[in-house]
C-alpha cells in the first residue's frame, strides 16, 4: 500500500530534528505530506541544510533553535509551531543526551543535564502540548532498547533516563486516551548515525541480524504510528533493534 501523502493536512514538531534519527522522522513526515517544524540546539548548519534540501521538494519545513533541557525553550517551540501553522496534529520528542561512565564516576551536574535533556525536556513537551493538539493527535518519544537489555557497563545514566521515558508514556497514554490522543515509545538499538560510527565494529557482532539499523527505518515506524490505522496502539514501547534485546 502507498502511504505517500498519508499526513497531507496534518502539523508535526520533532525535537531534536536536525542530525541523525531526528532527521529522517522530519524528513518521512514531510515526505507524507505533513507540515514539520523542527528544534535543534548546537547544529544550526545541519537544520539549515536540512530545511533548504527540503523546501526544494516542495515541502513545508521550519527549524526553531532551542534547548530540550530549558523547559522554556521546548514550550515556546510549541507555540512557535502553533502560531506558524495553527494547529498540532503530530508531537516527536527525539532529543536525548548519552552519558558513559561508572556511576561513582557521575557527577550530580550530569545527571542533571541527562535527565533535564532526556526526561524533563520530553515531560515539559507533552505536558505544554497536550492541550494545544488536536483531537486524535499522536505523541511518539524516542527512547532506547537499553531499558529491554542494558549489554553493557557504564550505561546506568542514560538507562534510568530512558526507562523514565518509557513510563512517562504510559501514564500519559491513560491521561489522554479520552481525547483520543495516543502516546507510543520507540526504542532504536544501534542505528547508523554519527553517535555510533567509531563503534560499529564493536556493535556489529552483538547484532543478530548483522548489520546497524537505519534511520529510516526508525522514521517509517513513527510515520506509522502518527497514522489513523495507528489509533489503537497507545502506551507501548515498541522496540527496533535488529535482535538485540531478544
């Protein structure tokens, strides 16, 4: 079935849209017809690219600087979308910091900026949107498939932040599910982007399927879940990881 031009209509925000995962979801949304603004923080040449590359596809895109942490910044990005295109229809919460290192080694200035980037930031956007969205709206955060399996020391931080995700979906699928309004969790494994590149060697083998994820494919899935087929899944996180977490 050909689902191009499936959002034509609709409105979408992505925080955190202009690098890797973010990307793609702004780039298949827009692509499905959608309006799509984006945030981005310290990589304003990327969203520029990003927005120019598809503006000359006829797609109607607009990047907003701001920082997931300052929940401020999220909800005037909210508005800022909302003034734009009068209305929300789609909400993605991409942006996520990664911290490694053993947790006597974690300062409290760390874990306060993995949890304002990673939790805050995603709480504040669906808490500010919420009643700005459209009846039947879609909220989708990006989480990890680090809360199904954590394979690896020095993760503790950025484990209990996503699996803080994880459950902030939950309770906020039951809070809107009134209205209609769905809240999904997607949990990538390891995916080709510039986080992951020096590691690749290392990652490959514990891939049961042999190879790295692909943005894309993490885009067509929050692409499915924004769709009105999608109504019925609300709460869940839905794990795409090649076989990692099995």
């Amino acid at each position: 079935m050909d689902f191009e031009g499936e959002h034509q209509g609709k409105v979408a925000l992505v925080l955190g849209g202009s690098r890797g995962i973010g990307a793609a979801i702004v780039e298949r949304l827009a692509m499905d017809g959608a309006k799509a603004a984006f945030t981005y923080f310290a990589s304003p040449d990327q969203a520029q690219a990003l927005t120019v590359r598809l503006g000359g596809q006829s797609c109607e895109v607009f990047a907003i600087q701001a920082d997931s942490g300052d929940a401020a910044q999220v909800e005037a990005a909210i508005d800022e979308t909302l003034a734009r295109f009068g209305r929300l229809d789609i909400l993605v919460a991409s942006t996520g910091v990664l911290h490694r290192g053993p947790i006597e080694q974690i300062s409290l200035e760390e874990f306060d900026r993995v949890m304002a980037v990673n939790v805050r930031g995603a709480f504040a956007a669906v808490r500010h949107a919420a009643p700005l969205m459209t009846e039947g709206g879609r909220i989708v955060t990006i989480g990890s498939n680090i809360v199904a399996r954590v394979g690896f020391t020095g993760a503790t931080l950025y484990t209990m932040a996503k699996a803080a995700v994880a459950a902030l979906v939950k309770g906020a699928a039951l809070d809107l599910a009134s209205r209609g309004i769905t809240v999904n969790n997607i949990q990538p494994g390891p995916t080709t982007t510039d986080m992951t590149s020096a590691h690749v060697e290392m990652i490959l083998p514990l891939i049961p399927l042999g190879r790295m994820g692909r943005p894309t494919e993490v885009a067509g899935l929050v692409s499915y879940l924004a769709r009105d087929e999608a109504g019925f899944i609300t709460g869940a996180s839905l794990t795409i990881d090649g076989g990692v977490s099995v």
